[in-house]
C-alpha cells in the first residue's frame, strides 16, 4: 500500500510546474529527494515538453525592455494573448547585443557579440557565466548548443570562420559542463572549410549549422555531441535553384528552409536521419514575400497538428497547415515598430549544469 502511495504522490508531482515542485520539496527529507533526482528531474521535463505545456520565451538585447514569456498553445491559439514579465537575476546590462544560441532541456543558452555565454533555466531563476573562452570578441562567431547523454553533460561549440585571402580558416572550441571549460576540438576530419554566419540546430544528439564554401555553395555540417566529430549532411534535390536556406527543428526532425525566385519559401523535412533519400518538401509557401519582407523566415516550433510558429524579422507568424493561411500575431509587451528580437520554445525543467 506505501507503494502504491508513493507512486500515486510521485505522478501528481511530475504534472505540477517547478515552482510549486521547488515548494513541495521542503515538505520532507524523502519528498526532497525525490524531487531532486535526475530521474525525476529528466521525467518531469519529458511531460512539460508536451505541446498544449510548452512556453515561448521573448527577448530583446535592450536591457530597459523586460523579457516576456507565454504559454505556445496560448500564444498560436487564442485570440486576447497576456504575455507574462519575466523576473530574472540576469545582468545584462553592459551587452550591445544578446541573442539566443538555443535552448535544451529546459535550459536557454544566450551569447554576446563580446564573446560572452551563459545558461539560464527561466522556470527555476537560475544562471551562470560560462569560463571565458579566451577568444578575442569575433562577430562571426557561430555557437551551438546541446546535451550529451552519455556524458551528462552540457556543451556549448563554438565555431569561428576567418576569411584568409582566398579561404577560410576554421577553429572550434567546446565547453563542457562537467569540466567547467573550453578546449579546442579537431576540425581536419570534418567537411573541409566552411563559413558559417547562424546558430546550429541541435538534432538526434547532434548540433548542425548551414554554411557555404569559398566557391558560395551551401553545405550542412553537424557536429556530434558525443563523439565530437564532425560530418557532411546530404541535402535535398532541391530542382531549382536555391538563394537562401536556413536550418530548423520539424518535430524532432532535421528540416531545412528555402528562399527561392524571389518569391517563395519551402520546407523540407529528413524524416528518416542519416538517409538522404528521405528528405520531403512538407510546405510551400509560393506567394511568402508578399507577406514579409524578409527573405527567410525562423522556424520556431511546429505543433503536432501542422500549423508552424515563425519568426520574420519583428513579427510572429502562424502557418495554418489547414489552409495555408499566415495569421499575424500582436507584437509583444514593450515592442516597437522595428525592433527585431529572439524567440525560443521551452519547456519547464528542474534540470541546470550547477
């Protein structure tokens, strides 16, 4: 029978947000540990992961703007959207510009243009400065950011491109959160010299960047979080010619994002990892810029229904995958004509690299 309490007491918990969890943790010693356990830890974040639980988090590289989030379902589907402040220690400040490299497990990862990173986990109002990388501050840095399983361990990479006369020079560094550290990692095996301007995407346990060679053609690395070794992705059979593309997350799927003639926007979805051949276009948007002025749109999320969360330039979008129709939705709390700001998609997490 204690048993079976046990169990009962231990699924209500795992439904309750992180707040009220961080509460119930000081009812007792064996509740405490419950609760902090990694295992429990890892299991409440799978549940607050589902779509109608999930949160869109806004920011702006501003310090005097708040930052803001709102529960997804809320956002994409109702018609009045209150957008909640959020309270956070972070000290920002002395940053020009900030922007989200990504977010795992329930942990946001930020970079500076000063060549800052840190963590930040919103729903527990924790966050770290991570150990200078001892670079110095390069606009042209590309970061990404991932969880190793095997390691149990956060990694942060950090790709830099240097123009070098006629090619490019390329030096990677990872940050380990089990180490506390950088250190430069072997990029002679991987798919030759690349540019690479965007954050990656991480995707069945790799982070993958959209880059081109000196001779302009786009290529799709990924870099494996656990091995830390590098490869070339195969690309869709495009049958036009491509002038911008852009990585994204499909329902846990790779997915890459297409500008073509001017006009139009696809999406093409790996739905089988690793096998070329299984790249699909999912979604064609022929008429896009009549809509946007923006050459290419973000992917933010994609529910289980269809419809697509985008962001272009200082607006979100909904995709009706029903339809095809693109609703606008009311800029944010704060948000002026222009101001352009970054959106990420997270799910509540008692999960943080201390």
């Amino acid at each position: 029978m204690a048993a079976l309490l046990d169990k009962i007491i231990k699924q209500i918990l795992l439904n309750l947000p992180v707040k009220s969890l961080l509460r119930f943790s000081t009812v007792s010693s064996p509740w405490y540990q419950m609760i902090h356990a990694a295992e429990f830890a890892h299991e409440h974040h799978k549940m607050q992961s589902n779509d109608t639980r999930l949160n869109v988090f806004y920011g702006f590289d501003e310090p005097h703007i708040p930052w803001s989030s709102c529960p997804l379902a809320h956002l994409m589907y109702d018609e009045e959207i209150n957008v909640r402040p959020i309270t956070s220690d972070l000290r920002i400040t002395s940053y020009d510009s900030i922007h989200v490299v990504g977010s795992c497990n329930g942990v946001i990862c930020f970079a500076t243009i000063l060549g800052d990173v840190f963590l930040w986990n919103p729903a527990m109002r924790l966050y770290k400065v991570l150990a200078s990388s001892g670079d110095k501050p390069l606009e042209d840095a590309a970061y990404g950011f991932g969880y190793d399983e095997e390691g149990e361990e956060y990694k942060v990479v950090k790709h830099m491109s240097t123009v070098m006369e006629s090619d490019y020079g390329t030096l990677t560094k990872v940050y380990s959160s089990r180490t506390k550290s950088w250190r430069s990692i072997d990029y002679e095996d991987g798919p030759g010299e690349v540019y690479i301007e965007e954050s990656g995407v991480f995707v069945n346990g790799a982070i993958h960047w959209i880059g081109f060679r000196i001779n302009h053609t786009f290529v799709v690395i990924s870099l494996n979080v656990v091995t830390e070794t590098y490869e070339e992705m195969s690309q869709p059979d495009y049958g036009e010619v491509v002038e911008c593309v852009r990585l994204g997350v499909w329902r846990g799927c790779l997915c890459i994002i297409t500008s073509c003639n001017e006009t139009e926007v696809n999406f093409w979805v790996m739905k089988e990892y690793g096998v070329g051949e299984s790249w699909t276009k999912l979604v064609h948007i022929p008429n896009f810029h009549g809509l946007s002025q923006i050459v290419i749109p973000t992917l933010c999320f994609v529910m289980e229904n269809g419809d697509v969360l985008l962001k272009c330039g200082a607006s979100l979008v909904v995709y009706s995958s029903d339809d095809g129709s693109m609703r606008y939705l009311p800029r944010v709390s704060g948000q002026r004509e222009m101001d352009e700001f970054v959106v990420t998609v997270y799910g509540e997490s008692l999960l943080f690299p201390y």
